[in-house]
C-alpha cells in the first residue's frame, strides 16, 4: 500500500479535483465510488480499479479490509481520515472509495428490446433511482438524451446503489439517431388523452421515454411515439414523481409478461 499524508501530494491533488467538480468527472471520464456498497458491487461486475483509497480508520473495520484484499496491492492508497474529508461527498462516510473508469458502451445499431430513454431528468436523485428501478427490472439499456444529469456524478451513483454495473448506460445521445435505431414501440405517460397503464398490453419490448421534471417529454418524443398512457391516481394527485412513474412503468409491464410467459 502506498500511503499520503500530504495535501500536495499531486495524486491527492488530482482526487480532490475529481471529487470537487462533475466536469472533471465527465471530461476525464472517471468517477470516485464512495462506500462499502458502491465498491463491492464494482468488484463484483467490473474488475479492478484504478485506485482504492481507503482511511486509516476504516481499516479497522471487517468490511473495509475485506474490500482492499480484493484489490492489487499496487493500487491501494491510504490517507489520513482529515485528508479523506476533503474527498468525500457523504456525511458520516465510511473512508472508502475507488477512482475507476466509467463504463462507456458503444451505441447500438438497433435496441429491440425493452430500454429506457431519459429525455432531460435534470434531478441526479431521480436518475439514480430510475437506473436503480431498471436493473431490478431486468432492462439492460438506459439512454440519457440531453440535459440529463450525470449519470456518473457522486449523487447518482449513490441513488443508483449498483445499478450502474448492471446497465449499460448510454449517455449525450442524440435524440433522432436513438429514434432511428429504435425497432421497439415508443411509450410515454401522459396525463390528457391517454390509456390507463394497466389497460395497456405492455407484454412486448417498450422504449419507455421519461421527460424533464417540469416541462416533461419533448416535442420530438411526442411525434414520435407508439403509446401514451397514464397512471391513474385515485387520490387525486396531479402528477408523480417521475422516479416513481418509471417504477410503475416498469414493473407494470414486468407483471404483464409474468402474467403472459
């Protein structure tokens, strides 16, 4: 193990530029998993990081040491619990993270199984939740179109609780082309003039288009979609968060092809 006890080091330098700045994380396409979870579901899937930075502290603990022996050696930094704070997003964190290099799959030719759009879901809490609600649902492709946040910035990874090593997430895609490669109907919730969701035959692969929490689906969604249902609200709530409507969706149609298999 390596270990840094100095704010100057430069590798601690360049951390604490990551882990202070979204466009760092974007440009340098790395991001920093904090915590037990985060980290163990990337060893899980993923391999090997570039880093494991762990505290001195939190090798006292059985899970933290359980986590660093799964990692080369070479690769594992400790640093002092007061320089790890500079680091960490999370109040009360445990003293782990690992820099790793985001997963970046190519772009599909053709999607003809069920997937999910994000056009413009601006909250990182919401994204991660709906990736989180899209790999317990066994979808595979997440698309994020412009203006969506990160999908690998701290909060959304956190949200997303894994979920990130179960997807693959696509992201600054270009809304006419994923159009274009579509051969799967194009869904929306629509609170005026559509179907009740549970009306609706969802027992086929769907593109589930999820729009900006305000303003909602684009207008180029809207000319190019397949279906447009609603999920009715007996309470009388105007509308649902639109983490919690993808959750509906989702497992509406998981229900549906239970139902039908």
């Amino acid at each position: 193990m390596k270990a840094i006890t100095s704010r100057d080091n430069p590798l601690y330098k360049r951390l604490k530029a990551l882990a202070g700045s979204t466009h760092q994380q974007r440009r340098g396409a790395q991001a920093l998993l904090e915590g037990f979870h985060l980290a163990s579901a990337f060893l899980e899937v993923a391999g090997q990081p570039e880093l494991c930075v762990v505290t001195d502290g939190a090798l006292a603990h059985d899970e933290a040491r359980a986590i660093v022996a799964r990692v080369e050696q070479h690769r594992v930094v400790t640093l002092p619990d007061a320089l790890f704070g500079q680091l960490s997003n999370v109040v009360h964190g445990v003293g782990i993270l690992l820099l790793v290099d985001k997963l970046d799959p190519p772009l599909p030719d053709t999607v003809a199984q069920t997937c999910l759009v994000l056009d413009g879901v601006q909250d990182a809490g919401n994204v991660g939740s709906i990736l989180r609600s899209a790999a317990a649902a066994g979808i595979q492709q997440v698309f994020c179109a412009s203006g969506t946040a990160y999908a690998w910035s701290s909060k959304v990874l956190r949200s997303g609780m894994g979920a990130h090593f179960l997807l693959q997430i696509h992201e600054d895609v270009d809304t006419q082309s994923l159009i274009e490669r579509l051969a799967v109907p194009i869904v929306i919730t629509d609170s005026h003039g559509a179907e009740a969701i549970y009306d609706c035959d969802l027992s086929g692969p769907l593109a589930w288009v999820f729009g900006n929490e305000g303003a909602g689906v684009s207008q180029i969604w809207r000319d190019a979609v397949s279906l447009r249902v609603t999920i009715p609200q007996p309470g009388g709530m105007e509308s649902l968060n639109v983490a919690a409507a993808a959750a509906v969706c989702v497992f509406e149609q998981c229900r549906q092809q239970r139902a039908s298999a």
